[in-house]
C-alpha cells in the first residue's frame, strides 16, 4: 500500500507513539484487503464502548493513550455504552465505575461524549459520496445505503484508528463498484411499522450474508423503518449496505442498482415476513419482566408515539420499561413534555446505553418484550434473556399487562 510522505512519518512514529499505532492497525488492514492507498475521512464513529466489549484491558488501553496524547483530528462520535449518566438504573458499581473510565478515557481524545448508535439524528450526518470510518453495524448499513456516504464495516479498533490519523483504507465500500448490487428481492408482502421492516430485514440478514440486497416493492418506508431495517440486516448477516428501488440514491431504477451484472430473482412476501418474526421469538413464559424499546436509539417521533401509547396509563408492578435514546433526543423530549408522560406511567426514558450493551441480566431480568430486531437478535446469546418481539403497541401492553398478549 502506497503511503505519502505524511502517512510515512506517522508510521515511523514521529508524530507520537498513538498515531503511529493508530498507522500500524490501518497498514495491516490496508495490506489484507489489498488496499493501494489511505484516503482521508470527513468523520468518525467509535463503537464498541462498553465494558462487556472492552473489559478492563480495553479501558487500561484507552487510557493509555489518552495519557499519551491520542487525540481525533476529525469529528468523532461515540457509540452506546453501558450505563446511563444520567441516572442509577441499579447496575453494579463493579459494572458502572470501569464503564464510566471507558467513556471519559474517548472524551479525553476530543470524541463527542454522545454515545448513541444514531448520531445522524443529532446532526453528525455525512454527506452523499464522503468517505467516513463509523463503527457499529447499523450505522454503517444507515449510512451507506440512505445517505451514500462511503464506508466500510469498521470495528472499534479500526475506527478509532481512522479518528486519530484522519485517514482510512480505500477498499470495499469505498469503491464504486463494490457497492452494487447482488440479489433483487421483490417485496410482496405488505408492510405497516419498524417491527414488519424489522423482520423482513432478519430474514434476508440471515439468507443473504455480507452480499448487496436490492429491494423492489417498498411502500414509502419512514426513516425510522429504515433504520431498523437496515439494523435487522447487519444483525442477521454481514450486510453493510443495501439498495431499495426508488428510495435509496444510488438505486433510482433496478438496472442502475446492479450496474450491469446478473443477479438472480427472490420473492419476499407473507410468507417471508412470517418466518421472519419467528426468527425472533424465542420467548416460553409469557410473564414479561423488562421491556426495552430503542435499538438503535428512538428518534423524537419514537419517543413520542411510546409516550402517546402510554398515556394515562400504568406499567405493570414487577415490569421495567426502559426507553432508549441519546442525550439529544432526550432533552428535547423532556421539554415537550414527552418524558415526563413517559415517566409518569412508570417507564424509563434512558440515554446512552441499550439493553444489548448494558447488563440488565446483573438486575435479574429473564424475558425482554421488544420492537427492535437487532435487540431480539442479540439478547438471547448476550444477555441469557428470552425475548418476545413485536410493534411497539403490543410491547407497551406487555408493559402494562405483564403478559405478552
């Protein structure tokens, strides 16, 4: 791989020792995926921030180089940790205090202490063609595939990397022609909210691996559906991108989508989306103790409609409902009011943190009803839950009820 001049010193090491092992992680990378040379990004995103990715040789590390001097040169954000700041949810103090020390440790290298996996919806949005490093599977699907900003599926380590030396290497998905299309899936099936889009995406994650989805069918999804299609894709699979006919830029007809090659033909319809949910239900008491809604994080118009549904209402004796979203979302809600009606029935409108990153099995926790596929997906394996999965009006009554109806 062909280094410039400046690249050549940080790699020799005289611009300190934590860009040049920031240039050491980005060599390797370059030289395995055959990459000719670094290109710069216009931004970063940390992820793999929790204690449970990091454990306490991660957090000594990070502050290490924090101590030595690391420190982002382009706009970098956080991915979810696993506490929230802003209040105790319980968890333990040897949980909390070496979680804490990670996320000051990134602070301390100029990173946004926002941690959230949507920082698109607080203004960090990159722009359609700009190369990028972002962390953190639905991020990179979002971005890639709704804005057609270039990146790749970076890992914490890599993007970090890419932070600190302000360069990545030109490979995959910084290509043009890596980002067409492999499969044409014509969708059939009729789809109405996040948790249809959620499990149609679990069903193609899994069939479909790190291969190029192309959809033909959808209805005008929201931003929000995408989000959580686009989440359920890189959960199930490898997925870092897809097309949708007419919705996403760089797919306004099928041909301009595959660019020129074959791709065989899959019909997606009841049938499909059925399966799909049964992907994600793994539930065998219908007693639901916790309900976590928000992975990725809810947007303003999530929080809302969580807080129209619970209205006037009341969560369950022995039921938790945690609502997940970052510090932007939430101090927006709290002054339209949108908090205090969520908290008033007795849920949570949490920041920072998500169940899957979190701990919520140190809290006793056993089935999780949730609208998030990529939630359902991991919590079995990472938290030893069963999971109920479903739109948000039948998790909310599970909230109330304490029975997954």
């Amino acid at each position: 791989m062909r280094l410039t001049d400046q690249q050549k010193r940080m790699l020799d090491g005289e611009l300190g020792e934590p860009v040049q092992t920031a240039m050491e992680m980005l060599k390797a990378l370059g030289d395995i995926y055959g990459a000719e040379e670094l290109i710069p990004i216009k931004s970063a995103h940390c992820a793999g921030l929790s204690l449970k990715s990091h454990g306490i040789a991660g957090m000594e590390w990070v502050e290490d180089m924090a101590r030595k001097g690391a420190r982002v040169v382009v706009p970098t954000t956080m991915n979810v940790i696993g506490v929230d700041r802003s209040r105790d949810l319980g968890l333990p103090p040897e949980w909390v205090e070496p979680q804490l020390r990670i996320q000051r440790g990134y602070e301390a290298m100029g990173c946004y202490g926002t941690s959230s996996c949507v920082p698109y919806y607080y203004s960090f949005l990159p722009r359609f063609g700009e190369h990028i490093a972002w962390a953190e599977s639905s991020a990179v699907v979002f971005t890639n595939s709704v804005i057609g900003a270039r990146d790749n599926r970076e890992g914490g380590p890599s993007a970090w990397a890419a932070a600190v030396t302000g360069f990545t290497p030109c490979y995959g998905l910084h290509l043009d022609e890596n980002r067409k299309g492999d499969v044409l899936f014509k969708v059939t099936a009729k789809l109405n909210g996040i948790a249809d889009y959620g499990a149609l995406g679990n069903y193609v994650g899994k069939m479909i691996g790190e291969r190029i989805p192309v959809f033909d069918g959808f209805q005008a999804p929201s931003t929000e559906e995408l989000v959580y299609f686009g989440a359920a894709l890189a959960s199930a699979g490898g997925v870092a991108m897809f097309h949708a006919v007419g919705i996403t830029p760089e797919a306004p007809d099928v041909e301009t989508a595959f660019g020129g090659r074959k791709y065989e033909v899959i019909e997606l319809g009841e049938k499909e989306l059925e399966k799909g949910y049964e992907n994600l239900n793994c539930g065998k008491s219908r007693q639901v103790d916790l309900v976590a809604l928000g992975c990725p994080h809810c947007s303003l118009k999530q929080v809302r409609q969580i807080a129209q549904l619970l209205d006037g209402r009341k969560v369950h004796d022995g039921v938790t409902l945690w609502v997940h979203t970052n510090a932007a979302v939430k101090g927006m809600a709290q002054q339209l009011g949108y908090a205090q009606t969520i908290e008033a029935a007795g849920g949570v409108l949490t920041q920072d943190l998500c169940v899957v990153l979190s701990a919520p099995e140190l809290l006793g926790f056993k089935t999780l009803a949730t609208h998030s596929p990529k939630m359902a997906f991991y919590a079995p394996g990472g938290n030893g839950m069963d999971v109920w999965y479903g739109d948000e009006k039948r998790c909310i009554n599970a909230a109330i009820t304490g029975i997954w109806e």
